[in-house]
C-alpha cells in the first residue's frame, strides 16, 4: 500500500483500470449471449463498451503521466 500521494493516485488509477476492464469484459459477454438476436440491444451495449474503452484510455493516460 502506498504511503505518499502519488503512490495512492496510482493505485487509485489501477482500480479504475481493473474496474473499467470488468465493464468492457461483461459487456462483450452479454453480447455473447445475445448473438444478434436484438440489434438494438446489441448496437446500445456496443456504444457502452466504445465509450467504457474511451473511459479506461483516459484513466489509463492519467495513471501514466503520475
């Protein structure tokens, strides 16, 4: 654990990370399970992982200028 304020902004900045994959890889699964079958759905919980991705992408350019 770190002890200094740039050490807890990165580890603050990994959970973003950790939690923004989680979304991108539910996501992709619902996807799976939906085969198609709905492309409204589909469509809607692609445009949530195009703009989770853009998300982590931002988190991860922060965590890389600390």
């Amino acid at each position: 654990m770190a002890s200094n304020r740039r050490g807890k902004l990165k580890e603050n900045f990994e959970g973003i990370h950790r939690n923004l994959d989680w979304v991108i890889y539910h996501c992709q699964k619902s996807l799976d399970l939906i085969q198609g079958d709905n492309p409204q759905l589909s469509e809607a919980i692609e445009s949530l992982g195009k703009g989770v991705k853009t998300l982590d992408e931002c988190a991860q350019g922060l965590y890389a200028t600390l």
